[in-house]
C-alpha cells in the first residue's frame, strides 16, 4: 500500500470513530460529559475541546499552510457541545481531501511549520502526520474509558470495524 492509501484510510478511519464516539458521547448527561474524571484534559468536554485544538486548529493548518495558531492545548475553544461535535466531524472530514490533494512523493518529505513558541520546525513528513492520527485515537480512548468508568456505553473503535465495514460494500 502507498503512503497516499495509508494516509486515506487512517483518515476515513477518524472520520468514522469521531461519528461513532460523539454519537456515544451525545446519549450522555451534560452532569457526566463535564465531570472531571481524571482524564489528562480532566472532562470528556475538556478532552473533545483538545482533539479540535489539536488536530484541527493546530496540526491542520501546520499541514496545510505550515503554520501555526496560538492556541492553548488545553483551551475551551468551543463550550456548546453541540457545536464542538459538528466542528470536530467537520475537522476529522477536511483530512480526506487535504490527503487526496498531496502529490505521492509528499510523505518522503519534511514537514516545516512553526510551533506555538514562534520556532521553526522540521519533522519527517509521514511519521508526523502518523502522529496526528494516533493522537486522536489516544484521546478517543480517554474518552471510551470515561464513558466505560461513568456507566455508559462505549462505543467499538477499532480499526478492524471499519475495515469490515468497508470490505463489506
């Protein structure tokens, strides 16, 4: 598999475990999605507004313009939740077509940005769009564990699902 192909795949793979998160997340008490409950972000709110910091508002635009907002990691960019869950889709959605877009030769590249500190980056390509994607499915695991810890159901994330899912239309 090229790396265009792998990169599409993670990034239909956070389109469909974002959806199928906030759409657990959703069924959720406003009491339980704003308790802290000892998540690095402390709340399921606190985490979500994280994943939009981080991977949309911060690593998006580094990929696509190479630079980057200020923005804390930890800020409350979006309070309504609704809000926040469309925006978050929203994000997850914009990969695909930011991929698609990338010449095959763009993952052997480097990645130039500048940090929230003002310096100049240089990172391999590939390994750190890897990064945004584990990064998202690190906290989407925060958040299942708290649904699991608060009660709710949690919903499967696997990427084997989607695979399956896919092979079977």
């Amino acid at each position: 598999m090229d790396a265009r192909t792998h990169f599409l795949q993670l990034a239909r793979y956070n389109v469909w475990a974002t959806q199928r998160l906030l759409d657990a997340v959703a069924a959720v008490s406003d009491a339980d999605y704003r308790q802290d409950v000892g998540l690095f972000f402390g709340s399921i709110h606190g985490t979500l507004n994280h994943l939009l910091v981080g991977e949309h508002m911060l690593w998006y635009p580094r990929f696509a313009s190479g630079t980057s907002p200020t923005v804390a990691l930890n800020a409350e960019v979006e309070p309504d939740r609704g809000r926040l869950a469309q925006a978050l889709r929203g994000g997850a959605a914009n990969w695909l077509p930011l991929i698609a877009s990338w010449p095959g030769e763009r993952f052997d590249g480097v990645l130039g940005y500048t940090n929230m500190r003002g310096q100049a980056v240089r990172l391999p390509f590939a390994a750190t769009l890897a990064h945004v994607f584990n990064h998202g499915t690190h906290h989407r695991g925060q958040v299942t564990a708290a649904l699991t810890a608060l009660g709710h159901t949690s919903p499967e994330l696997d990427l084997v699902y989607l695979l399956q899912e896919e092979s079977k239309a």
